[in-house]
C-alpha cells in the first residue's frame, strides 16, 4: 500500500522540483517509496501485536486499546521529523481534525450547523497559508514552499507556451 501511494507521489514531485540526473532522480523515488512503505509496514505490524497482547491480557478489546497501541506505534516508527513521516502526519491531522468536527456534531457537543460550513474553512485555510508564505514562508514545509513558489514567485515570469506546458523555471537563456 505505501509504495502504491507514494511511488505516484515521489514521482511527480521529483520531477517537478527536485534537480539532479535521471539516475539521482529515480534513487531518490524509490527512496521515498521504500521508506514510506516500511514506516506503514512496521507500524500496521507494531499496532496489530499491541492489540492482540492487549486483548489477551485483559481477555478483551476495549476501546483504549487502539489509542495506546497506536501512540507506541507513532512513537517508534513515525517518531522521527523526517519529510516522509512529516508528511504521513500533516495528512493525518487535517483528516483527524474533521473527523473530529463530525464526531463532535455527531455526538451533540457542538450544534449541526445550519450552512455547510466547508466554504469558511476553505477561505481560512487559504487566507492562512497564502499569509504565512508571503510573510513567514519559512515556517511552512519545504514542499509547500517549493509547491507555493512555483505557483505564485516562478509564475511572474513567462516566456512562451512552454512555461506553461512544462516547467516556467529557466535554467539556459532562449
């Protein structure tokens, strides 16, 4: 599953962004690939031994199980700031924050909203994170920051349909 995720990923963001030989650029995806999909195996295979010991010690499955099983697991296997581990763990968040906002509206702790709350969310997300790289732009993650330079610094300068078909970055004077 991890290479299946991250090998697309790695591979199009490597030949965006990164520079190098074809040969450097193909190391560094199956780099990628290969830590991402180890990271996911070891921690699937650390999580499912913590349940089964845990469900054998107290001779059932309880609910605090999976949150402790899974805080082991992310301690030593996603513990290091690394970009492939950063990255698992910023998708992580954003999907865990609105499970958490439907959790919340599912079990009566804040009311149903009357409008779809999503467009709100849309423009502060937007308005943040298009702050933060205009004014503190270090604060963001590098492939952020290459992703965000590139749409909005690098597409200033246009040379010819090429820049919009390719990659508006010139390394060599037309």
């Amino acid at each position: 599953y991890g290479a299946k995720i991250r090998a697309p990923h790695a591979l199009v963001m490597t030949f965006l962004f990164k520079s190098g030989s074809l040969r450097e650029k193909l190391t560094s995806i199956a780099q990628a690939t290969y830590t991402h999909s180890r990271n996911l195996a070891c921690f699937v295979f650390t999580y499912k031994g913590l349940m089964a010991l845990q469900s054998r010690l107290q001779g059932k499955k309880i609910p605090f199980h999976s949150f402790f099983a899974a805080c082991i697991g992310g301690w030593l296997v996603f513990g290091e700031n690394n970009p492939i581990n950063s990255q698992i763990i910023m998708y992580l968040l954003s999907r865990i924050l609105f499970g958490l906002s439907r959790l919340a509206v599912e079990k009566g702790y804040i009311p149903q909203p009357k409008q779809d709350p999503f467009p709100l969310v849309a423009a502060l997300i937007w308005g943040t994170v298009l702050w933060l790289f205009e004014y503190h732009r270090q604060t963001l993650q590098p492939s952020l920051q290459s992703s965000m330079t590139y749409l909005y610094d690098d597409s200033n300068v246009w040379h010819d349909i090429s820049d919009f078909l390719i990659y508006n970055k010139r390394t060599d004077s037309k």
